[in-house]
C-alpha cells in the first residue's frame, strides 16, 4: 500500500511536499508499468497522461503479463 507509514489525514500533504510512490526492491512489476505510475505522479498535470493513454498503457502491460 503506497505511503503506510503515513497517517492518511497527512497523505494529501505528503503528495503535495513531493512524495511519490516507490515500488519496493525486488518488485518484479513490468518496467512500462513503473514508467506510467511515474509519468501519472508528475507535479505539472499537464505532462501527466490522460485516461485514455493510461487505459492503453495498462492493456499492454497486461497483455504482456498474459503471455
């Protein structure tokens, strides 16, 4: 669960001082997946994808996962 060690009242602040999710070591998530969830959390929305590339995006990695 991303941030478990913050309270959730302070989530909100977390996010906005500049924290972003990490994915733990040894995580075997695909590497196209860890690009979206970076390009989803950058600061200016305007560089961040719409839902229309994000649904695309996560069709293939979970196409790719199928294989």
């Amino acid at each position: 669960m991303p941030y478990a060690e913050v309270e959730t009242r302070r989530v909100a602040r977390h996010i906005a001082d500049g924290h972003r999710p990490k994915f733990p070591k040894g995580t075997t998530a695909d590497k196209h997946l860890r690009r979206l969830v970076k390009r989803c959390c950058l600061r200016n929305p305007d560089r961040r994808p719409d839902f229309t590339i994000i649904a695309r995006k996560l069709a293939k990695v979970f196409d790719a996962a199928q294989d």
